[in-house]
C-alpha cells in the first residue's frame, strides 16, 4: 500500500529518505511527504500530489531540507482524496503548515487504516482539536499527541496507550520535537523494518528501501514498538517492557532491487523466471529427490491421511492456487478447493483437523490473506505458507513457510513470483503423490526430470519475444480481449487476462471455453481479440470447437499451444507455441508469452507497466 521510510544518523537526512521512498513507491503512488526535525526540534514538512519526482524536484532532491533526522512516506489513498493536505507527514498543530517551530510537535506517517477514526475524532475535538485534512492518520497524530500531553511528555506511553485506543492495522513512524534524533514506530499488521550500521539508523516498510545501506535488519512484531536513535534501536513491547529482537541478514544485494539495464521492472523480472524458477527448485530438490516435507518437517503419514488441501490467496497468487488444484487433485490424489481469501474469511468456512490450508503470497503482507490465515489457525488445522518475503507476517504466523526463491518483485503486476509459485505447488504434488503412492517410482522420476526441466524451456520462449511484441503492436488498439481455456487453460487464461488488463487498460475476461456459450459470446463482434489457450491435449478438440464458435461471430484468434499442434493454424489467426513439457505443468511456460503480450500492449500504449494506474503491489488493507 504505502510506503515508510526513517533516518537518522549523520548525513543530511532528505535525500537518503527521498532515495529509499523511491524504492517502495510500487506500493502507492497518489502523492508523498517529508518531515525533518533538526537538532533544535524545528521540523520541516514538505508534501506533493502525484508521482514522488514532484516532492525531489520541490526539494531539489532533498538538499533544500537540512537536518539529520527525518521521516517520508508515498501514499495510496483510502481516507481522503490524493491531495497535498492528505498526503503524510501529518503533524499535531491545527493546520498542516509545512514549516513549524511549535513547541512539542508530533509528526507522524502511517500504513494501514485506522477503522474507529471517526469516534477518536469526535473525542479529540471534545478535548480542542482541530483537523485540517480528510486522513485517518492525522487523527492517529492528534490522539499520540493526546496521550503525550497526559503521560509527561513521553513517547512511548503516548504510542503505546494510542495503539490500545485505536483499531485497524497500521505501521506508524513518529518524531517528537522534544525529542531531536530520535525515530519511534510501532505495528500491527502492516510491516516495518529497521536497519543499523554504523552511526546511522535506517527505517522502511521494506527491504529494497534501505538494502543500499545495510543487510542487517530487524522485524517489527505486532503490538511492538522501538525507540530509534543514531546507529541504536531499542525494543519494547505493548507495556512499555524492553525486549530483545534477533537481527534478520537480508540474503539480496541491492543490485538484485534495481532495474539493471532493463527499462522496465517487469520486463526485467519477465526475463529473471528462468533463475527465479531454478534457485526456487533447487531448494526443494536435492539429487533428484524432492525434500519439499523434509525441509517443512512434515510427517509422512499427515501427508498419507490429509483430508483435504484448501489453498487461499488473492490475485495471481490465487490464480496459482486454481492451476494447483488441477495439478495437485491429478498428481497427488487429494481433495483441493481453492478460496479467494477475501471471501474465505467472512464465510465460516467448515475446516477439519487433518485439513491443510496453503496461502500463496508474494508479499506475504496481504491483509486478507493473513486474516484467512489466522482464521485457518484457530480451527486447529495445520497451516503452511508459500511467500516470497523473508520474514513477512504470513510467513512468520504460518506452521510452515516455504519460501520461493523470485527474489525482490518490484512491478506491480507479478511475475516471477508468480512462476516461482507455480513450481513450488507441482513440486508439493509430486512429493505429496509419491508419499501417498498415488504412482510408482519410474513416474517420480519423470515428473522430477520433467520439473528440473522448466527454467531452460521458459528461457527457449523468452528468446522468441520479438514476435509476441510485433503482435502486442498490432492489437494495442483492441477495445475487448478474451481467453480462453478448459482445466489447466482456464487457470492460465486467468493469469493471462488479469497481466493484460492491468497493464494495458483494455477490457479483458477470462472464461472456461465451455462457459462462454451461456452469455458471453453475445460479446463477440467483428474482430474482437480472443486468445485460446491449448496445452491440455484431451481438452485441445473440444476449446478448438470454442475457438471456431468465436471466429464464425468475427473474432480475431490467437492460439497459444504446444509445438506439434500445428493444426491449429487452420483455425487461428497467429498462433504461439510453446514446448513440450508434463501438461500438469504447462502453466509455467503457457504463461510467459501472455505476460509479453501484456507488458509489449501496455508499453505501445505509453503506460508504465511498473505503476498501472489505481493499483498497489501490497495490498495491506482489506
Ligand atoms: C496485488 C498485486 C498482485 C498480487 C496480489 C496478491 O493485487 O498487484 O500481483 O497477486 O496483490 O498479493 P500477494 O503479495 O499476497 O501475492
């Protein structure tokens, strides 16, 4: 959602707040704020709407603001329109006047949404205080600010009775101009992270924020909070009681966050799956053998005797989970249901003990996929994550975490976390299948060589991409597009329809070929694009006749299929292949060509594919 950075330490503070706010601005991006609190407790507020290269440029990238302690953040709104008031920092006084010499000012960002705001308002203005924008955080300010005047000026009691008070989630970053040089953030379901080296103390709601400076960081847990000062960071819990924390070593160099020559982070991360998918098996197979239960720890009789296998995500990640239960119900012979976890959560879903629910997550910070998760922990049954970031909030409250191996996904739109995804899941069939002798050993092997197989056949495509950019080029101007597939297909035209939209803005559905005859096809007119995809060799006849139906209405067709199937130009327009593979694991090469199609229509159109419009890479807020 938002994005949080802190420093203090020696150096001009601004610009290396502006230079990591950069790095989160994936997470919103409707406009940004800077604070900075010399050493006599004069603050300086500076805030712009829209992109963060409005607040560089108005700071002149930061060296217009001096002093050596400081907070920012880039906002996504949710309370109160994208505007220069709501942005954030917000402050303690009556307006939100950049420049403030105020005695005992609090100036604050936050992530996350404060739900009972309105009645905290109405007891703030009962005790004089004035608002002057639309935000929830500015009421998160003003009640830190009530407690501080109450508890003798002091920042911890002030937070911490303010975090009893409130509901919601949040990650909080806060100054006191009493207090010059020192930082204080607190959490609750919305990630922040601290980095120290040296003299200098760094502050971020993610890694790539300050991997610049430092690999060794510390997780924030729920209900904590930290008094950060120049090179020290002290621990304390919702009491106020010191605690001590473990130092996190981020494995990911800086290099691996940025753009590397690419101009885009997606297409940068497109080319990156091959690797991405390797090291992501490479950690689950060692000698040809899966070690996926032997790494988790998980009993091989729990494994014999699952009852069922519920997978719960949101977005592409949930898209994986619909290719898995394909795979996993054919490979392993377990039950799989698949839940959007926004609907999972609110629905009383019946959940047995020797039931296992899988989240998928990226970021590992979606806020209903968390809630799915805690909701799956108190029915008892044993939970196993699938995440991307080390340390995030599912992979910590999880059983078991598998982590795949994409690295740093900047993009909004997933890819390679997507593709890691994917093969984490067809390595838990097969592991799973095995154990539970669902086939023999000569079957294992095949599966396991077919799997290891994966990364060259995605580089084989990712060399042929000029071609699906000449055809990007020439459907830019599509108005409507919609995939098509059966089982397996439908999985991937459900990944494949959700890149395109988001990427290029033009109107895209996905549909199980067989359903589209009860309504959709009334859509179909004079060359409407529509993408079949065939990688499942007994579904190919029947979504060939799905493809014919759509064709005899006017549209334009694009098949997406395996090489060998070279009928299919009979039928369709411009056809792509892909290799031969398992088609339990078709997916994984089946969706690179329609990731290029989305990212080279988005790039034709001049939009940046990294940033599309109204969207957020982490969605912490439900
Ligand atoms: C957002 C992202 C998607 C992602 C989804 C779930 O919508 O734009 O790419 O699939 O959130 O995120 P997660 O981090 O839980 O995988």
């Amino acid at each position: 959602m938002c994005g949080i950075v802190g420093y203090t330490g020696n150096l001009q503070a601004a610009s290396i707040i502006l230079d990591g706010l950069s790095k989160l601005e994936y997470r919103g991006y409707d406009s940004a704020g800077i604070a900075v609190l010399n050493e006599k407790g004069h603050t300086e507020v500076v805030k712009a709407k829209g992109r963060l290269q409005n607040l560089i440029d108005k700071t002149d990238s930061g060296k217009a603001i001096k002093g050596t302690c400081g907070i920012g953040h880039t906002r996504w709104a949710t309370h109160g329109e994208p505007s220069q008031i709501n942005a954030h920092p917000h402050v303690s006084s009556n307006s939100s006047d950049i420049s403030s010499d105020n005695n005992s000012e609090v100036i604050g960002v936050h992530n996350g949404i404060i739900e009972n705001y309105l009645e905290i308002k109405e007891k703030l203005a009962n005790s004089g205080y004035q608002f002057y924008s639309q935000t929830d955080t500015e009421i998160l300010i003003k009640l830190i600010d009530y407690y501080y005047n109450k508890y003798d000026h002091n920042p911890l009691s002030a937070i911490s009775h303010s975090m009893i008070r409130v509901k919601g989630s949040y990650a909080i970053e806060v100054m006191f101009s009493d207090y010059p040089e020192e930082i204080y953030v607190a959490r609750k379901d919305s990630p922040i992270i601290i980095g120290l080296k040296d003299d200098a103390s760094f502050i971020a709601s993610d890694v790539p924020a300050i991997l610049k400076y430092t690999n060794s960081v510390y997780y924030l847990d729920n209900m904590e909070m930290a008094r950060i000062t120049k090179g020290h960071a002290q621990f304390y819990n919702i009491d106020c009681k010191e605690i001590e924390k473990e130092v996190t070593q981020i494995q990911w160099d800086a290099q691996t966050a940025e753009k590397g020559g690419y101009q885009h982070f997606m297409m940068k991360e497109i080319c990156e799956q091959p690797k991405a998918v390797r090291d992501t098996l490479n950690s689950l197979i060692k000698d040809n053998q899966i070690i996926l239960n032997e790494k988790l720890n998980i009993d091989s009789e729990y494994i014999k005797n699952l009852n069922k296998i519920t997978i719960v995500a949101c977005g592409s990640a949930w898209h994986v989970g619909m290719i898995g239960q394909y795979v996993i119900e054919n490979i392993a012979k377990v039950e799989v249901r698949v839940e959007l976890a926004s609907e999972f959560r609110y629905r009383n879903p019946l959940i047995k003990k020797d039931d296992l629910i899988i989240v998928i997550s990226q970021s590992g910070e979606t806020a209903d996929s968390l809630a799915a998760l805690r909701l799956a922990k108190q029915s008892g049954c044993h939970t196993l994550a699938i995440v991307n970031v080390v340390g995030s909030s599912i992979a910590r409250e999880a059983d078991n975490v598998l982590y795949t191996l994409a690295g740093p996904e900047i993009a909004v739109a997933t890819t390679k976390a997507y593709s890691a995804q994917l093969v984490s899941i067809y390595s838990l069939a097969v592991c799973f299948g095995y154990i539970r002798e669902a086939f023999d050993e000569d079957k294992y092997h095949y599966y396991v060589n077919e799997l290891l197989s994966i990364p060259e056949k995605i580089d084989k495509i990712l060399e042929n991409k000029e071609r699906i950019q000449w055809f990007a080029f020439k459907y830019s101007n599509a108005r409507d597009a919609f995939f098509i597939g059966r089982g397996i297909d439908y999985g991937i035209s459900l990944e494949g329809s959700l890149k395109f939209k988001e990427t290029s803005y033009i109107h895209s559905e996905a549909y199980a070929a067989g359903e589209l005859k009860h309504g959709t096809i009334s859509l179909i007119e004079d060359n409407t694009l529509v993408i079949g995809v065939l990688t499942q060799s007994h579904l190919y006849k029947k979504t060939i006749s799905n493809m014919v139906e759509c064709k005899t209405r006017g549209a334009y067709l694009m098949g997406l299929t395996n090489y060998g199937n070279y009928q299919i130009e009979d039928t369709s327009d411009f056809t792509v292949y892909i290799p031969k593979l398992e088609e339990n694991f078709a997916g994984s090469l089946a969706v690179i060509p329609l990731q290029l199609l989305a990212y080279y229509v988005s790039v034709s159109k001049g939009i940046d594919p990294d940033k599309p419009r109204n969207l957020a890479k982490s969605v912490t807020v439900e």
